[in-house]
C-alpha cells in the first residue's frame, strides 16, 4: 500500500457514473473517454509528459 492522501491521487474510469462518489473524498478524476484525451487530461493533472512528446 502506497499510504497516499487522497489529493495526492487519480482516478481513471470508463464508467462517469463512478466519478462522483470516488471524487467526494478528494481524489481527482479522469473519464477515460479515448486514450488520446485521457492521456492529456492526465499530463495536464500530473504535470509531466507521459507519451514522451512535449
């Protein structure tokens, strides 16, 4: 187990309906809506390239 704070974590799912109830403790969240999309979302949140690119 990581032992992590909640505000120091992320959520991806494909199931939006999911994101409210996982949000509501301070996680953020990702609807993982095509890779091309999730993938900015994450670099935007996480502030780092993860394809390499940028």
């Amino acid at each position: 187990m990581l032992e992590l704070a909640a505000d120091q974590c992320v959520f991806v799912d494909d199931s939006p309906q999911d994101l409210p109830r996982v949000a509501e403790p301070g996680l953020a969240t990702v609807y993982a809506k095509g890779r091309r999309r999730t993938i900015a979302v994450l670099e935007d949140l996480v502030g780092v390239s993860l394809t390499g690119q940028g």
